[in-house]
C-alpha cells in the first residue's frame, strides 16, 4: 500500500516495546483518542491504538504564558505571535497492539519497539477493518495500566473502529460480548464501557 | 447431511452418566425456544449421542448481575449480555448413541454407556435423526405422532409392540381413548396382531362423540371388513345404528368359580362364601350356579350346607351375590350359542372383535365377561401355541386384548387371581399381551406395572400414579419433570420396549374426514396385499 492513500500524522520521538510517543508536524493535529495508527520499523509495520495526546512547550522548564488580555478571540493570540507555532509542540501516545510481518497480521507485541523518527499513518477504513477481524487486542486494552481510564480508551477505540464499519450495530454487540466474556467477574466495568459505546 | 437444517444449541459443559449432561446455550439460541422434551444430538468425538431435554435454567457469569441487573430496556446492552454475561443451561439426558464404525450402523442406536468429551457440540435434532431412532413409515412401523414442537413423523413397530403388553395411561379426558383407538388402527393396519377390545363405554367399535361434540368414526367403520362389533346390549347398539355381527349371551353354566372370586369385592362376598362357590361347583359340576338357584325348600337346603360344611350367613351371602349376577340380563339359563368359540373363530379368521358393553357398564359385568371370556381364549391360545411348539408348526397369530379400567383387574388384591395378571405376568410366551387404559395406574399390582413393556402416559398429576408408571425407568426423576410438564391434552410421553428411547409427542390427528384417509389403507395396497395373499396360497 503507497503511503499517499493513508494520512501521515507524525514522527515517532519515543519508543518502548509496549508504546511509542509521535511529534505531531502540524500543532493541535493529532490522532483522535482511540484510532489505529501504524509506523514501519524496517520490516515490521507497528499497529498502535492513541491512548493519550498532549500540547506542551518544546523546552520542558518553559511554560507557556497568558498572552490574551488585549486580544479579542483566542485565534488573534496566534495571529499576533506567530512564534507560538514553533514554541509548542503536539505530541499522542500509542500503545502498541500488534504487527505486521509479511502478510501476516499479528494481534500481539513485536519483537522490537519502534525507530525514532519513523512516520506514523492513520489506518485507512481497509486497514481498521482488517485488524477489528478479531478482537485479541481488547484484551491488552484492558490490562495496561494506563494514564488514561481503560474503560474510556477501550469504548473510543471502539467507537472509532465501528465507523469502518456499514453495520455499526453489529460490530458493536460483537465486541461487547468479546468484553462481557473478558470482563466476567467485572460486571461494573463491563457496564461502564458498554454504557460507553451504545448508540 | 443438510448443513442448513442443523440448528446448534451449544456445547457440553459438564455432566455424568447418570445424571446427564449440562449444555451452555449458545447466545444464538433462545432459552425461550428450549421445551422440556424436545429431542437433541450431541456431536462427540467418536460418537454421536442422542437425549432428550429434561430441564432448562437461566444462569449468570458473576452475581452481581442478580443484584443490580444492568438496563435491558436498551437493546444493546440486553443483546450484548444475552449468551454472555448471562446464558440458558439446558439439562440433557443422552440415551442413545451411534458409533461411527459400520458395525453400529448396521446394528443402529445402542443404550448409552458413557458421556459426550467437554465441549461437544449439541444441535437440535433432525428429522433425519429422527428416523434414524425411530425407523421410517413401512410396513411394519406405524406413524403415531410427532416428537413435541417438530414436524417429523414419530413411528412405532408394531410388531415390537405386541410383543410385550402396553399401557395406556393418563387423567381423564387426556386423549386416552383416542390415541388407543389409533393404536388400534396401528395394529389392524400393519396386520400384526388380532385384537379382542372390552369396550366398556362403547367407543372403539362404532362411532362416538369427541369432546366438542364432533362425531368421531371408530374401527368398523374405517375396516368394515376386518372388525366385528359383539354386543351384550342389543338394544343400545341397535338404537345407536351400529351393525353388530353377535349379540353375546353367557349361559349360567359357563360361569366358573375362578368367576366369581374376581366378583367377591363388587358383589360383597366374604372370604368363606367364595370358598363355598368351589364346593358347590365341587358338587353340582358346570351346572352349579342353575341348581343352586333352584334350591328352594328350606330342609334340602339344610342339608346341602350340613353335607358341605357351610354355614347358613356364609351361604346367605352368596346367594345375595348371585342374585345380583343373575339379574344381568345378558345371562341366560342356558346360552343358545357358546359366545368363546364364536370369537375365537373370528379372531383365527383374523377379524378383530370389539365387544360392547352398552348399557351394563357396571363393574360386576364387565368384570364378569372380559375375565369369563379372555379366561377360555388365553386357554385355547395356549392350548394351541403350546401345540404349535411341540409340532414345530406356525404359532397362532398375537392376540391383542385391550381392556379400559384396568385397575379393577389388576389392582394388588385380584391381580394374582384373574387371568389378567397371568398374561400381563407370563406375557408373550403363548402369543397373547394386553393393552391396558387406566386413568389410576397407582391403582394396578407393582409386579404386573412392572411387566408392562410399553407405556404411553398422558398428563397425570398425581404423585403416585407418576411414581407408579415410571418405576423402574432409568432417568425417571428426569422423565417425571417432562411427564409432568405436558398440556392436559393430545401430549404423550413414550417409553419402554417398542421405542429405542423415551420420547414425548402429540399425538397425529384424529376425526376429520382428511385423517381418515391416511388411516385407510388406500385401495392400491389392499390389492397389492390381495395379490400377495394369492401367490401364497397359490404356492402354499
């Protein structure tokens, strides 16, 4: 598949076997929570799932200041300091949840974490379907200990992955059940995320 | 097989031999379409198992789910948890398996010795599974009905079942007396048995009315050629316009003192009066009850006590007894015509006799000639096979007879006595079973109930009377949860030696014009089998 269907959205700056952290290339544009994203390291294509995302100044002892007391909307701020632009910097994290190697899709960690300074793309709708074939990775959704609430990640992951889908409906009661068999003896959290994802 | 006629249920989860195995229900089934009854296959590794379904219950992954239900009103979540966090157990009860070798499928279903592995798949079964167990619709098996909630044709040998007696049991207005007479037809159609039928209320020879009031037609009219209708009561059949080909009438001197001990609790005889039947008859020969009831002088009678040892209140007692026995109307003095052989003689041309009781339906006549009458056929029968043994000829054709009210026959204290407790005992060794119907099967000797090959029980509610058909059944607690489950109308349950295996049903249509039809043999085969008849006597 040629990079140009797919959307690039970043830069890997950070990499661990279980996640890698991108630099967004364009501030405030970054993957929304729970999409499936993907890098190349080498051979081997990285899938990911955003858990987090973050805006901060590119010097970590600098904090942004307050700049809009004489301005009229948040947007002039930028307008009048051009610089702002270069100062902050958008970053998202992903956890990894599979590879590719070959042809093979593998719904579990690789062998190496990713390469600094490799692209990252947004799935295209074929590649989201693909991978929601089966539903191995709600499973390591679930056991991360995350920054994030899992029950928030998992049900925007899934609502995400569902727009690949022409019958939303059906792919979600699939998960569901995935999850009520995952979560049997956690019958609240079980609740909280289909609660999460009805429509 | 067809792929697409399977309907999986689910898999096994756990489960014993004896106590049956538990099924998890897919999320795909509904619990709500589980019957308690219906008929299921389980795919083991080796072999396929067939059972029975004895018990469905709902159950949940974590109890939390029962104290704070989750909100079913959304579709969603109620789709999500059904199968999942919540799901329906059925129990199931394996009876019979096939192995895959050809052996066994030539052999067919064999009892069950072991369970299906953990996880084996259950589907509901087939029709094809069906006739796999129960044969197909030939000319041996009858179709009988169909298994609960399917379409499939249940059959049953009819020559398996005359072989060992059957019951007929159910509460009143269950559908007993028609399904008996489809048995009936069973029997009449496949040629496998003669039957002699005490028709206590007049039901199975000429027609009678079903419960709403519909005329329903009965045995002569369906085989005119092939049934005879004997009456007791020539009035009454002659009023309800049935042909009767005999009118029974019993001679004095064809009762017997084996006659009367069956009588002593409905006429209200004591111990010694029946005793003093015997010495009288020891006295007087065949001609005891004539020369017993002419005696009048006072100083004869006397006399006659003194020589016999009797005393005076025991021989007041009996004649009471007689005196209610003589005032039956179809005993005569002396009968013109010995109604024994002339049954005989219609059976042994292969013609069924259903004797009517018309307006005698009290206990005292129809104890008094069905035990009178099977008493000296079960004696020619035996008399015959016995010599059929020894000349190494043709045993004479089964004899069916089907008698209502079998308690009264049969129940603890006179089944040891009457000849329906013999044949119901030694059964099919002189070519002779019964076909009992009794609404109080509680009421019939353990040791004949037990006897019993085949059973058909209707909805019975009483503890006991389920207790008593089930004795001796393997996976009875099991059965009696389904036995007890059937609609008080047109629901069977079958079980013993002419089915493979327990199985519950409905019983086919009976009293329109269009069942008729199926029951008639058409006229293509009455030739065909005219045809056959010829080229044996041709041949000999």
């Amino acid at each position: 598949m040629s990079t140009d269907e797919v959307q690039r959205v970043g830069e890997v700056v950070e990499a661990s076997t279980t996640d890698f952290v991108a630099q967004c290339y364009e501030l405030y544009q970054t993957p929304p929570l729970g999409s499936l994203v993907k890098t190349m390291d080498l051979t081997v294509e990285l899938y990911g799932i955003v858990y987090n995302a973050t805006t901060t100044s590119i010097e970590p002892g600098r904090r942004p200041i307050a700049r809009g007391r004489d301005e009229a909307s948040d947007d002039e701020i930028y307008r009048s300091n051009p610089q702002l632009l270069k100062l902050l910097r958008s970053e998202f994290s992903a956890l990894v949840v599979g590879h590719r190697q070959g042809d093979i899709l593998y719904r579990y960690l690789p062998p190496k974490p990713a390469r600094i300074h490799s692209f990252v793309y947004l799935c295209s709708t074929e590649e989201v379907k693909e991978f929601s074939q089966s539903f191995d990775f709600l499973n390591m959704l679930i056991n991360t200990h995350l920054p994030v609430s899992t029950d928030e990640l998992v049900a925007a992951c899934l609502r995400k992955m569902s727009q690949a889908y022409e019958d939303r409906h059906a792919f979600l009661v699939a998960a569901g059940k995935e999850q009520a068999i995952l979560l049997g003896g956690e019958f609240n959290q079980l609740k909280s995320i289909l609660g999460r994802i009805r429509q | 097989m067809n792929q697409e006629n399977i309907q999986r249920l689910g898999i096994v989860v756990s489960g014993s031999l004896n106590k049956g195995v538990e099924v998890r229900l897919d999320s795909s089934a509904s619990v709500e379409d589980m019957v308690v009854g219906r008929y299921v296959t389980i795919e083991g590794q080796k072999r396929r198992f067939f059972g029975m379904i004895t018990d469905v219950s709902l159950g949940v992954i974590d109890q939390k789910l029962t104290l704070t239900p989750p909100d079913v009103s959304n579709p969603f979540i109620a789709e999500v948890i059904a199968g999942t966090a919540t799901y329906g157990t059925l129990h199931i009860l394996p009876m019979l398996t096939i192995s895959g070798d050809v052996a066994s499928l030539i052999e067919g279903p064999q009892p069950v010795k072991t369970v299906p592995s953990h996880f084996s798949t259950v589907n509901l079964a087939s029709d094809r599974d069906i006739e796999l167990v129960f044969g197909k619709e030939d000319k041996e098996r009858f179709w009988i009905g169909n298994p609960l909630d399917m379409e499939t044709k249940l059959c049953l040998s009819m020559e398996k079942l005359v072989e060992r007696s059957s019951g007929v049991f159910g509460k009143s207005g269950t559908g007993k007396t028609f399904f008996t007479r489809q048995l009936l037809i069973g029997t009449l159609q496949k040629g496998k048995a003669a039957n002699l039928i005490f028709d206590m209320n007049s039901e199975y020879g000429w027609e009678s009315t079903s419960e709403q009031g519909r005329n329903v037609k009965a045995l002569k009219q369906l085989f005119p050629s092939r049934v005879a209708v004997f009456t007791l009561d020539e009035e009454s059949s002659r009023r309800r316009r049935v042909s009767t080909d005999f009118v029974v009438r019993i001679g004095y001197d064809e009762i017997e003192p084996e006659d009367m001990v069956l009588l002593r609790q409905t006429l209200n005889l004591t111990e010694p009066a029946v005793e003093a039947v015997y010495q009288i008859y020891r006295r007087f020969g065949r001609n005891w009850l004539q020369e017993a009831s002419e005696l009048k002088d006072p100083d004869q009678i006397k006399e006659l006590l003194k020589e016999l040892g009797i005393h005076e209140s025991t021989y007041q007692n009996l004649q009471r007894g007689l005196a209610t026995i003589r005032r039956l109307p179809f005993l005569l003095p002396h009968s013109p015509d010995n109604a024994v052989s002339c049954v005989l003689d219609y059976l042994d041309r292969g013609i069924n006799v259903v004797l009517e009781f018309g307006r005698y339906k009290d206990v005292a006549s129809y104890v008094l000639v069905a035990n009178l009458l099977t008493r000296r056929i079960y004696a020619q029968y035996q008399k015959r096979t016995e010599k059929a043994m020894a000349e190494d000829t043709v045993k004479p054709q089964p004899l069916v007879i089907t008698i209502e009210e079998a308690h009264k026959f049969l129940n603890p204290e006179v089944a040891s006595q009457t000849i329906f407790g013999t044949i119901a005992r030694e059964m099919r060794k002189y070519n002779v079973t019964l076909l009992v119907i009794d609404q109080r099967p509680s009421g019939i000797d353990e040791e004949v109930m037990s006897q019993i090959g085949t059973k058909i029980a209707f909805l019975l509610d009483n503890e006991r009377d389920i207790d008593s058909v089930l004795a001796g059944v393997s996976g009875k607690g099991e059965l009696k949860s389904v036995l007890a489950k059937l609609a008080s109308k047109q629901q069977a349950l079958i079980f013993g030696h002419a089915v493979p295996m327990p199985v519950a049903f409905q019983p086919r249509e009976y009293g329109s014009a269009e069942s008729y039809k199926h029951f008639i043999p058409s006229a293509e085969t009455e030739i065909e089998k005219q045809a056959e008849k010829d080229i044996e006597e041709l041949w000999g």
